[in-house]
C-alpha cells in the first residue's frame, strides 16, 4: 500500500482520489499527530464489506466448504452440452 503525509494528500487530493479509484489500491494518509487514515474507494470499500460478511457467517463458510469437498472429489453438478452452451454464449 502506498503512503502520503496528508499534506501532499491535500495539496494533490484530486490526482490521489482519481488514483485510488482507478488502480482499485488503497492509500494510506500519514500524520504527525500519528492518527493515519486510508482512502479507499466506494466500490473497494463495499466488496471488503461483502467479504468479512461472507466470513464471519458460519453458515455460508460451511456451505463453501462443503462446495469445495464437492468440487475436490468431483461429485459436484455436471451441467449438461446444452446449458453449458447456453451459458457461454456471448
């Protein structure tokens, strides 16, 4: 992760905002009060959300698992020429 001083942050808040949005890395901001604070865009933000959510639910977790023992043993649904056709198609 890349790290300013806010005063550089401030000084080019835009080119830092457009940045951020763009490359989908955060930026870390750095005081000398030592209170540092990260821009992330909104996009970033809500997909990390989803995923501590996904994490903290037991349920889902175990349902992942169990779709991984299905995937590793290959006894997990095999979709058929066409739907696999129907799928693909752009």
């Amino acid at each position: 992760m890349n790290s300013v001083s806010v005063n550089k942050f401030r000084d080019n808040l835009k080119a830092y905002v457009e940045q951020t949005v763009n490359e989908h890395e955060p930026l870390k901001v750095t005081r000398r009060t030592g209170d540092d604070f990260i821009v992330v865009s909104a996009d970033d933000w809500a997909r990390d959300q989803e995923t501590l959510h996904v994490l903290q639910n037991s349920s889902l977790m175990q349902q992942i698992s169990e779709s991984m023992k299905t995937h590793t043993d290959e006894k997990g649904y095999t979709p058929t020429e066409e739907q696999m056709n129907e799928n693909t198609r752009f």
